[in-house]
C-alpha cells in the first residue's frame, strides 16, 4: 500500500511533463545514459553483436520515475548517434529502449519486473538491426549475445540499481 499511494504522489507531481522536475530529471537520466555508454564504449562493449552497456542498467529507472522514458530515449538516441552507429540502429535500437521504458513504467508495481521490458524490447529488435545494419550473421548468434547482455546490464546491474536506489527514492525521486 505505501508504494501504491508513493506511486501516484509521484505521477501527479509529474503528471504536467513539462514540469521544471520531471525535465530536469529527464535531462539528466540522458546525461546519465550517454556518459554511461561513453564508458562501455571505451572497453568496446556498447555496440554491435557483444553489447554490454552500463548505461541499459538505467532502464529500471522508470519503476521509480515517468521521467525517465524519455530521458532514456534521448540518452539511447544521442548514444547511439556519438557513437557512429548506422541510421537503422540508431532508429530503431533507441526505439527498443524507448519500448522497454515504456512497459517497465507500466509494470511499476511489480519491482521485480523492472528489467523483463527492456531485455525483451532488446532481445526481439537488436538482432534484426544488428543483421540488416551490420550484415552481423548467424542471427541466431546476435539474439544470443544480445538477451546475455540485456541480462547482465538490465537484470544484474540495474536490480543492484533499483535495489540501491529504493533505500534513497524519496529524497532522489519525490
């Protein structure tokens, strides 16, 4: 009960999505993301067919926030541009984590769901971008290497995060 009266204090307070906070929050989720992406990137690990970036941990940042969907989104997107990725991922790979935000925020009352959205957004379009974008064959092999590094980024280290962040969430979140 105290998660579901937290739950709507905090989507009334952001339910005006050009409030200074939820902006503000946004920004700095993108911020976030792409710093975090710089970081994998460095260690060859944010894109193509082994994908592990730190920066898929934030995407269960929409259990605690709306604002992160579209913080995540521009992150991803801006990501994906800086790093030199192809138009399709670019498009289609920020659409991916645009889809998984959105879900993760739906399915908010259930902590434990909190990574699924992203890995399955991720499992079922990164594969197909990677092949149609990258010419990255067998297929088979990007849907593998892709959900294992889903599961680490988004289940492993981003359960680690939510489980951090929920000792803080109303003074980070409210």
């Amino acid at each position: 009960m105290k998660n579901q009266s937290y739950d709507k204090a905090v989507s009334a307070k952001f339910a005006r999505p050009h409030s200074v906070a939820a902006i503000t929050q946004a920004a700095m989720i993108a911020a976030l993301y792409i710093a975090l992406t710089f970081i994998a990137n460095a260690f060859g690990l944010a894109n193509y067919a082994v994908q592990i970036r730190f920066s898929e941990a934030l995407t269960i940042l929409p259990y605690f926030t709306p604002a992160a969907v579209p913080g995540l989104f521009i992150g991803c997107l801006i990501s994906n541009i800086l790093t030199g990725c192809a138009l399709p991922d670019i498009i289609f790979g920020s659409l991916a984590t645009l889809i998984g935000a959105v879900f993760t925020y739906k399915l908010r009352s259930y902590k434990w769901m909190a990574p699924i959205p992203p890995v399955i957004a991720n499992m079922i379009i990164v594969p197909f971008v990677l092949l149609y974008a990258y010419g990255i064959r067998p297929l088979w092999f990007s849907f593998l290497t892709v959900t294992a590094g889903e599961i680490i980024s988004c289940g492993v280290l981003g359960m680690g995060l939510l489980f951090t962040l929920e000792k803080y969430r109303n003074r980070l979140f409210t």
